[in-house]
C-alpha cells in the first residue's frame, strides 16, 4: 500500500481498501479484483473489504421496478439516496455503463445497459456510454484495426438496446479524445504512481498506467457537460476500483462535481458453473447476435445444471436451483414474474422439472429476448448515421472542457 501522502484526498480516500494483492491473501478461496476474477465469491465479504453499503429494501422499492434489483443481483452502493431522492423529485440524474470493445458482446455485457434503459424511461436518467477502446488496444493483443471492428459491431449493439437518444450520450474514446484526452490529463495530476498500482496492481505500459485517469473522466463526464447530479454506475463488484479511484479524484481536485455513486452487482454465471461469465475465459457463452440453434447447442451442451445424476434419483431428491445455471439465467433476467420463478424453482426441488425440461425453458426465454434485440439491431441503418443524434454536441464538449478548465482554444 501507497504512504497516506500518496493517496487523494488524505483520510477521506476510499482507496485506502486493500489492494488487489492483499484482497486475494486475505482470502485465498477467491479472487476479485478488475483483471482477475477466480473462486468462491464471498459477496459479503466483498463489501467490507470495499467499503460499500448493502442496498436495503427501502432503497430496492424507490427504484424502477426490474428484477436485477428487486433480486439483488445488484446488491449494493454508494449514495444511492441522493441518487433517489433526485430522480423522484425530477432533478437531474444520471447513469454510467460502459463497455470495454474487446470481442463480440454477450449476455452478461448487455444487462446493465436494459438496466439503464429502465431507468432512463421511468425516471429521466440521462445515460452515458463510454467505450474504452484505447484500453482495450493496451490490455489486449489486438490491432487498433481488430479494436475498432469490435467496436463498430458493439456501438451496433448498444444501439440496439433502444435508448432515448436526447438523454444519451455515447463517447468512443479514441474518437472523442478532443473531450476525453483534456480532462483525463487534468485529472491524472492527482493519480500517483503508487495510487495506481495500489489499487489495480503493477501494469505493463504507462499507457494502463495513465487509464484510470481516463476511466474516471469518463464517470464524471455527465457533471461536466451538464452540471453536478447524482450518478450511479452500475458495475459487476470487480469494476468497482475504478469508481473508488474517481470518488477519490473527484474529492481532491477542484472541480464543480459530486463524487459518483455505485450500484454493485454480482455475477452472471458462467455457462460451466458458478463464477465471472467472460468473453475471454474458455468457457463458452451466449452472444448477443447468435441465431437460436447456437443458443440451443450452447445450453444444451455446456450449461451446468443442478440435477442429480441419473433420472430416477431426481424424481426421488429433485434438483438444486442454486447453483443450476439455467435457472440462474432465469433468475436474473429472463423470468421476470417472482411467482412463475418461484414454482419453476419449486418444481425444479420437488423433482417434478427435470434438468433438461429447465434447460429447454431457459433457451426459450432468452431466444425471445435475442430475437427481439437482433430484430431492433437489423433495423438500423448506417451506423455513422445511428450514431449521430448520441453523439457530444459541439456546446456539451465546450460546456464540458471548461467546467473542467481545460482552455478550449489556442491562445492569442
């Protein structure tokens, strides 16, 4: 760990919770830090160790109605009141989910942005969607050319979710750097080496070295182009040292900000079982553009089940919906009634549901929900086009530049 001198912002850093290095020696049964994710989740345990705040019911019942809060896969935050009390009172309010164009989008990328979308149509959030590419070209061995194909077929998806284009704004960074660039730089002079590698361990390049500047630019991005408002990011629990690094900047430097909030969820399990699903592990998974029969193949073959080994000992003990991954799905998304997922759930316990009929259920369910998404995807048109009405206006970019008082201009 950095000497508190080191650290933004003194005795109010929130970078003072343990370093990856240590989070993974003081429990050796998992792992969670934003490059590494690896055994049994202890998501409680998280918590202390980040320092954030159980969501209570209360909290649960004044947001939007969706079933990732309502079942607390998102499972809690930071200033999550001043988040509520501004969007039940109209004030400005807004939300930042990203994504990080490395590969083909999946399931587990997409959630956040149909939470996002809730919000956004029931209260007015406006939303913000940053693309790392730049990241992705530092952290990944992949040409620029690869990055910006992904990207494309990402900003496709993205699109596709559906969301109001005068509450939205989508900022690519490596086209946005005439924003991006300025105010990360601006930021980064309160980033000490030894801040970054407290928190996201030793990087490779000074490039990932300078990228939580950049990350926290983007968190803050909403306040400077339109004025301090709350803000949730809603993040898996390992994307959560990045808003801590920004709350701690956004304390230190002198800008017209609020520190963002979080909403911190858990995750979407992998197809083979229990854990982080990622695009880039061997495990398979569901991408946003496959076409049903892959759907079918994927689950039916790799989805772990919680059945029991032969028919006649699962009529007799019935299955585990805990750890049953198609039921999981079910469960965070793709069920939406709390009283069909609780008989499916029953069903499934008793032995009446057997672990191939639960499979068959889930496959329908996110067909249906892929089918729809691919069917708004098809429809668009040049993605340049599409684009445009998301894009920063010249005024939001100057409005931004100078909250940030970075000049916008040479000078005379």
């Amino acid at each position: 760990m950095p000497a508190p001198s080191d650290i933004p912002n003194g005795t109010d850093s929130e970078t003072n919770a343990a370093s990856p290095a240590e989070e993974a020696a003081a429990a050796d049964e998992f792992t969670v830090t934003p490059y590494a994710v690896d055994g049994e989740i202890d998501y409680e345990k998280l918590l202390e160790r980040f320092g954030a705040d159980p969501l209570t019911d209360e909290q649960i019942e004044r947001f939007p109605d969706h079933p990732l809060l309502r079942r607390r896969t998102f499972y809690a935050g930071r200033d999550v009141d001043d988040y509520l009390e501004a969007a039940a009172a109209g004030d400005p309010h807004a939300i930042v989910t990203g994504r990080g164009p490395s590969g083909p989008m999946h399931l587990g990328h997409v959630l956040p942005l149909y939470l996002a979308k809730r919000f956004q149509r029931e209260t007015g959030a406006t939303v913000y969607v940053p693309l790392s590419d730049d990241e992705k070209f530092l952290a990944k061995d992949q040409s620029f050319e690869s990055i910006g194909e992904h990207t494309r077929e990402n900003l496709r998806d993205i699109l596709a979710v559906g969301f109001d284009p005068d509450r939205t704004r989508i900022v690519v960074d490596t086209a946005d750097a005439d924003v991006i660039y300025p105010i990360a730089v601006r930021l980064a002079k309160h980033l000490t080496p030894a801040t970054v590698e407290a928190v996201y361990g030793e990087q490779d390049t000074v490039g990932l070295q300078f990228y939580p500047a950049v990350q926290a630019t983007h968190l803050l991005l909403p306040q400077l182009v339109a004025g301090r408002q709350p803000t949730q990011v809603p993040i898996a629990v390992d994307q959560d040292p990045h808003v801590r690094v920004c709350r701690d900047v956004a304390a230190k430097e002198a800008l017209p900000v609020d520190k963002p909030g979080a909403l911190l969820g858990r995750f979407l399990p992998s197809l083979e079982g229990p854990g982080k699903m990622s695009s880039s592990g061997d495990a398979p998974s569901i991408e946003l553009t496959d076409d049903p029969e892959s759907v079918a193949e994927t689950v039916r073959t790799h989805a772990y089940t919680g059945g029991r080994a032969t028919l006649a000992e699962h009529r007799e003990r019935g299955g585990d919906p805990s750890v049953d991954v198609p039921f999981q799905y079910l469960r965070f998304f793709f069920e939406p009634d709390d009283e069909r997922l609780e008989r499916i759930a029953a069903d499934y316990r008793s032995g009446d549901l057997l672990s191939g009929e639960l499979k068959e259920l889930a496959i329908d369910r996110i067909t249906d929900f892929l089918a729809d998404h691919q069917r708004r995807r098809g429809e668009l048109g040049s993605l340049e086009t599409e684009l445009e009405p998301y894009r920063l206006t010249a005024g939001e970019r100057r409005r931004a530049l100078e909250r940030a008082g970075v000049p916008t201009g040479l000078e005379a």
